[in-house]
C-alpha cells in the first residue's frame, strides 16, 4: 500500500435491497429465518441462514422470493415489490423478533 495516497483499494459492493444482520452466540442446530411482509400482513419473502455462531447478513432483493411470489401472478419476476412499509419477523429457535422498515424506490423505477 502506497503511503502517500495513491494506493487503489478495490472491494465488493454490497448487495442491493434490504440488509439484515444477525448475531448468534452460540450454535443451536437451528436455522435464521426472517419473513418479510407488507404492512397489510401480505407475505412477500422467506429468507433462511445457517444459524453460524458470529454475524449473518441476509439480503431481501425487494422481489418476492419463489414460495411466494405465485400471489403476484405473472408480472414480470424481475420488478421490484412497490416502495412502502414492510415488518421483518425474525425466528431463530424459539426466539421472535419484529421489526418494521420503510423502502423507497428510485425515481423512474416501475414497481409491480
């Protein structure tokens, strides 16, 4: 690394969407489980993860997942879920936790 600045410093960028991150003390056997849905209650995605000891991150690309995404019938699977309020339902084990959070969509983007 060059000391006066002129270093090049390369990295991935993170994931696009919504960013979840778990910490697990200890290893269990289960599985991180999080559920997204709308503010009417309307499932949208499952996400699932090793239940690691450490930090997990778990990205939700602002589509339905697969399990899912047959209640938006045959729009395009590739359009982003509408900007709004959505809860994040958290199981690991017996452990639940909830969570609400808000997404904006970019100028120009056309939504499902």
């Amino acid at each position: 690394v060059d000391s006066n600045g002129k270093g090049v410093y390369r990295g991935q960028n993170p994931a696009e969407g919504a960013l979840f991150t778990v910490w697990v003390r200890e290893f269990t056997g289960d599985e991180i489980k999080i559920a997204v849905t709308k503010s009417t209650g309307q499932p949208v995605a499952n996400l699932k993860a090793p239940g690691a000891p450490g930090f997990t991150r778990l990205t939700w690309d602002l589509r339905p997942t697969k399990d899912v995404s047959v209640e938006y019938g045959g729009d395009d699977p590739k359009r982003l879920l509408p900007a709004g309020d959505y809860t994040a339902e958290l199981t690991f084990g017996t452990v639940k936790m909830k969570q609400t959070f808000h997404v904006d969509l970019a100028e120009g983007i056309t939504p499902r």
